[in-house]
C-alpha cells in the first residue's frame, strides 16, 4: 500500500480535453452545455474527500447507458468520455499515460506485488459514472488489484478500500500488516491486519476492509513462500556462518529496507522473521529441531 501523488489536473481541464477529441458537433456541444454540472460534481467529490465518504456520493444502477445523470448528460455520454476520449483520444490520452506510470510502475494497492498494467476507477465509472474521468478517481492499479475488486462500490464508510491519493499518511507510513511465521514442513507465513490499538474504529475497519478486498493474506502468503524458501537455503549456504544474533540482524535490515512498503509483503515478512527467535537458530538441515512437535514424526 504505497501513498501516491495526488495527480496535478484541473479537473475540468481533463473534461474539457476529452469533450475535445469528440467529433460529432451535436455530441461535443452537449457535453460543453453540461460544464457546470461536471463542477458541480467535483465539489461534492471534494466534500466527500474531506469526510472519507465517498460511498455516500451519489450512484447508479447497472447498465441502462440512456439514463440521464446530470443535466442533459446520460450515464453513457459520461462512461464514453473515459474509453472513447481519454484513453481512446489522442491529446487526452497523454493524461492517462502519465497516470500510468505515476507509480514507477508498483502498484499502489497490494504492497509491492504487481507491476502496472491498467488505471483503476477508485469509484467504479459503472455505478458514478459522474467521475470517470476525475483525476481523483484514477489510479494506476496491477491487472491482480483490477480484476479482483468487486465491480460495486462499498455502500457504508468502514467498507472503503484505502485510497492512494487521498487517504491519511497513517494508513501509509505505519505498520498495521501483521505475520506470524508457522513452524510447519515447509515453514510457512500467515499474514493478518493489525492496525495500532491508537486507530480509530473506522481506520482499523477500512484497512482490513482493504486487506480482505485485494485478498491480501491469500496472495502475500504464496509471495512469502517463495522468498522464504530462498531466504533458508542462503541460511544453509553463505549465510551459515553468521551466529544467530547476525542473522536476526540481517533479518532485521531486510524488514526496515525502505526500498520495500511498510505493510508490503516482503518487509512484513522479515520483520515477522527478525521477532521469531526459533527461525534464528534454527539448523534447517534438522527439520525435526524446529517443527511444532506435533508434526515430528
Ligand atoms: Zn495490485
């Protein structure tokens, strides 16, 4: 969970960029005509900012393109400005390229796991199609964080993912990711939420709301075993000689690397392993010397 740059566009600049790019005059001329409406729809996503409730802006069922959303603008009208004018068009389209590799190419929402491949609607463009081309609601997203979110958006506060651009530098900046390592054959990583006793309810909610939603102890976990494994033959090999106090200390650097997120999966994953003494002095030549007793043969 990485915190990004809120993007520098006026957003009635990039609406006016895309309504640019349409060619049929009747077309362009009504989106131009709906200006203030698309204003006044920023005001209320900046008021919804201001109180981290977004769900409570106003949204639209699925499908029916010819339903009117604001003025004289239908809910296709506004989902087309998105797909046919910005990442169709060709001025707009820059916009949305440097959207793209806003993040160097990490994506913001599942600590450090995907690269980025697509831009992701913070509110999906199918339920507020208001904002589908708000540069608030645009955030450059792995295919894994895409696809897997629901299409629907959460309908209270505590439901709400954690939000890149807008969120509070807590959620960001402190470790609220926990892990246990397990003493099984292979030794494996289980990865919690854990937010500070200090939160508020709403924060603790809205972390594990955003660890459950990206299904973040499912894929941390397949992450972690990969690395651990490579991180146990290197104990066994050129790490050997280090005493267990020196390899806690390698450990240790590893989990306050600040080339990794503080609540990725590869830190929280060392920090897990730095805390759990038995890991240090394990020799993992003697499987039976570590594993919990009830799985020594
Ligand atoms: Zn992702």
């Amino acid at each position: 969970m990485r915190q990004l740059k809120r993007p520098k566009y006026n957003p009635l600049d990039v609406f006016l960029l895309c309504v640019g790019e349409v060619v049929e005059d009747d077309a362009r001329s009504n989106y131009l005509e709906n200006h203030h409406q698309i204003a006044n729809s920023v005001v209320e996503f900046d008021a919804a900012t201001s109180g981290k409730n977004w769900f409570g802006l106003p949204r639209v069922g699925r499908g029916h393109p010819e339903v009117v959303i604001r003025g004289t603008l239908t809910k296709g009208a506004l989902v087309d400005l998105y797909g046919k004018y910005l990442v169709g068009g060709e001025a707009a389209r820059e916009i949305y390229d440097e959207l793209l590799v806003s993040s160097d190419g990490r994506c913001p929402f599942c600590g450090g796991i995907g690269q980025v491949h697509t831009v992701d609607h913070y509110l999906p463009k199918s339920s507020f199609p208001v904002y589908s081309v708000l540069p608030d609601n645009l955030i450059p997203c792995c295919r894994d964080c895409n696809t897997g979110k629901m299409a629907s958006f959460a309908t209270t506060q505590k439901d709400q993912t954690l939000h890149p651009y807008l969120d509070a530098p807590s959620f960001f900046s402190e470790r609220w990711v926990g892990a246990m390592v397990c003493r099984t054959d292979p030794i494996a990583v289980e990865f919690t939420c854990s937010p500070p006793d200090e939160w508020s309810d709403i924060d603790k909610m809205r972390a594990q709301a955003h660890f459950d939603q990206y299904n973040l102890a499912n894929r941390y976990r397949i992450q972690a075993g990969a690395e651990l494994a490579r991180v146990i033959d290197l104990r066994k090999k050129s790490l050997r000689i280090l005493t267990s106090e020196q390899f806690a200390a390698y450990l240790d650097e590893n989990a306050e690397s600040d080339a990794y997120d503080i609540n990725g999966w590869n830190r929280t994953m060392y920090w897990a392993l730095a805390r759990a003494e038995w890991f240090q002095t394990a020799d993992f030549s003697e499987p039976a010397s570590y594993l919990e007793p009830a799985l020594v043969a």
